[in-house]
C-alpha cells in the first residue's frame, strides 16, 4: 500500500480480498472496465467484494468518459473557431481514459485490486 495519496498514486488493496473470490470473479472484474458492460458485474456479482470493487472502478470510469463526451459535444457545438483546440483536449483525455481502462482490465485479469489513478479513491457502490 502507498503512503502517500497522489493524485496518480495507485493503491493496491489485493490483500483486502479473498484469494478465491479473485479467482472466480476475473471475468466479472474484467467485465467492468468495457463501457455498459459495467452492468453486468454489478447486477451479476453482487456477493464478491472483488467483482464489487472492480465494477465502481469501472461505474466511476463510465461516468467519467460520459460527463467527458458530453461537454467536449457541447462545447465543439457552440465554439466552433476554436473547437479544434477542445476536440485535441476531448481526444487526449480519451486516451487517458482509455489507459485507467487497460491497466482496470490487467489489474483484474491478474486478480488485483488496485485502485485507478486519479479516480480511484471515488466510491459510488458499497
């Protein structure tokens, strides 16, 4: 576990969790991180605190790439002359989002529990 909570610190929690329910529950981690199919885990594991974790993580992340949509749309929509600069800033926090999402998937791949920067310490499920 780290010290110190950074903003890209990320916190690994493995250890709060059955070594077994990690096991089983891999697919439903994994699962999380791919847009809607955050649902899945949710309504699918509700009794793994693996799967549990791994689907807010993945719930805050869905979140995060909606809100992000939705403005970069909006904002493209009404200032066109500069739009070209917000959709390079829209485009570059995609792929930031983009890699929280591959390193959830690994994460839960290798039956890891680690917090994602920057929005992994945001709780939404218990």
């Amino acid at each position: 576990m780290a010290d110190s909570k950074g903003l890209f610190t990320i916190t690994d929690r493995t250890a709060e969790f059955d070594k077994e329910d990690a096991q089983q529950n891999k697919v439903m981690g994994i699962l999380a991180y791919i847009g809607i199919l955050v649902l899945v885990p949710i309504f699918a594991a509700k009794d793994s605190k693996f799967a549990r974790f791994h689907a807010n993580q993945g719930l805050v992340l869905a979140i995060f790439e909606v809100a992000s949509y939705l403005i970069f749309s909006v904002i493209l929509s009404m200032i066109p002359k500069i739009g070209w600069l917000f959709g390079v800033i829209g485009w570059i926090i995609s792929v930031g989002l983009l890699v929280l999402a591959v390193l959830g998937i690994v994460a839960a791949a290798r039956g890891q529990a680690k917090e994602l920067p920057i929005i992994g310490q945001i709780k939404i499920l218990k």
